[in-house]
C-alpha cells in the first residue's frame, strides 16, 4: 500500500467551530488533516494555511497535550503570555502540556502562511482560552465548548 499522501485529494476544514464572535479571526483558516490520512491515532500532524489576517485559533492552552508548530512558508506572530515573537520560515516552537500559556498564531503579512502543527491525542485533554470566557472540556462534555463556569454555548456549528 502507498504510504505517500496526496494533499490535492484531502480537502481542508475552513473556518472554525468556535461560537459567535470568538470564530472571527478564524474563519478564513484552512487545516488539512495530515495525521488521520496517514491513520495516525497516537498524535496529530495538521497543514494549517493561514491567509492574511486570519489567526490559528484563540489563544489558548492543554491540559494533556503537548503542541508544535514549525513555519513552512511565510510568517507569523506568535503571541503569548510573554509577548509576540515573529516566526518565519523554517522556525519553530512547541508547547508543553499543562503550562498555562495561552498562545495562537497571527498572519499580520499580506501573503499566506503554512505552518505544520504537531498534537498528542489525550482523549482526557481539556483546552483552556486565555483572554476569553472559554473552555474545550475533555470529550467535548457536555459541550465542544462551553463558558468557564461549564455552561454551553449554543449550537455550535462549522462556521467559515
């Protein structure tokens, strides 16, 4: 069997499902899914495409996860609790589970970037959002994303 993926016949996810008006600065990103087209169950591996303007996700961190992310083309602003540091092509950063620095990242260039994202799969992981009333609980229960206190969102939809 070919192990070698066709990234022409994967079709990205485009937008977001974070609820109104967190989806935003979302709702232009486009993410391939390069981990379940291998079939990979033990971590992750995305080709996320960020045009100009639009931003990874919200600032955020994992309970569980560790993160990676290393620039292909282009350039971003990586922001966290510490500031903005501008990632070009060929740098990298990564994101050690359980330490409560939310970060994301922007495309505040007129040209796209590509960016290869790296996650464990913790079934167990929770998200927390930074500087928003927002959380991801494990599993998604009882909702894919819900306020700090635990209460829903309303329906939250694929959004783009």
């Amino acid at each position: 069997m070919p192990r070698k993926i066709n990234l022409l016949a994967l079709d990205p996810f485009i937008g977001t499902l974070y609820p109104p008006p967190f989806c935003d600065p979302c709702l232009a990103r486009e993410r391939t899914k390069l981990g379940d087209a291998a079939g990979l169950t033990q971590f992750g591996v995305n080709l996320l495409r960020l045009p100009p303007g639009a931003w990874s996700s919200q600032r955020h961190w994992h309970t569980e996860e560790d993160e990676f992310v290393y620039v292909v083309a282009g350039k971003v602003v990586l922001v966290t609790d510490d500031g903005e540091e501008t990632l070009e092509a060929g740098d990298c950063a990564g994101f050690k589970a359980g330490e409560a620095d939310g970060h994301h990242l922007q495309n505040r260039s007129d040209k796209d970037a590509l960016v290869l994202e790296v996650g464990s799969r913790i079934g167990t992981d929770a998200a927390h959002y930074s500087d928003i009333d927002m959380l991801a609980p494990a599993g998604g229960v009882p909702a894919i994303y819900t306020h700090r206190d635990g209460t829903p969102y309303a329906d939250i939809s694929r959004r783009r």
